[in-house]
C-alpha cells in the first residue's frame, strides 16, 4: 500500500473539518473556522471568488460563450459536506469578521473559563 503525502493546506482542512464536526465550538469558533476553510477553498478554487462566479452565471445566462468548468461556491461546497443549508454557511462565515477582535477575545475568555467550570 503506498502512502499518499498531504500537503500543508490539506493538512489544514482536514484539521478544520475535524474541529468543524466537533459540537464544543461556539458559534463565533465555528465561524472563525469557516472563514479559515473558506479563505483555504477560494486559493484552491479562485474562480469560486466573490465576484467571479456571479461573473459567470451572468455570461452564461446572456448566452454568452462560457466553456469554463467551475467548481461549487465554498457555500455550496460546505453545506454538501456538513449537512447544512447554503445560507446557514454563508451567515456563519460572516460572523467572526463582523466582530471586533477585543470582543472575540473576550467572548472566548468567557466561554473557556465556563467550560473549565462545569
């Protein structure tokens, strides 16, 4: 049997998509994940971009010649793979950049030292 190597970026999602199935994350962790597995997906598919496959469907909806194969949006993507509704990945990936990081840090800090609690 020959062992396959793993890069570090699927290293990476692999130990995201690990922690993603745990249910200990809060919600602010499990956007944070989901922003990092995202950023992680669009360098791997750059066509799935923000702006890039709204590019696309356009031209193909104008019938314009587009022969590009393209990969699913990460949205579409992670809710394959989790289980879960395309909006509720995309909402939950908005989460961690909306709040500042002092409150992230406090949120954390307050949910670690209840956790040691219980």
């Amino acid at each position: 049997m020959t062992r396959r190597s793993v890069s570090d970026i699927e290293a990476e999602r692999i130990e995201i998509a690990e922690n993603l199935f745990r249910n200990e994350l809060t919600v602010l962790e499990r956007g944070q994940q989901l922003k990092r597995l995202k950023a992680l997906y669009e360098a791997e598919h750059p066509e799935t971009e923000n702006g890039q496959s709204q590019a696309l469907g356009m031209n193909k909806a104008l019938n314009n010649n587009v022969s590009a194969v393209t990969a699913l949006t990460f949205a579409q993507d992670a809710a394959t793979k989790t289980n879960k509704s395309e909006r509720s990945i995309q909402v939950e990936v908005q989460v961690a950049p909306n709040i500042p990081e002092r409150v992230q840090t406090a949120i954390f800090n307050r949910h670690r030292r209840f956790s040691e609690s219980s």
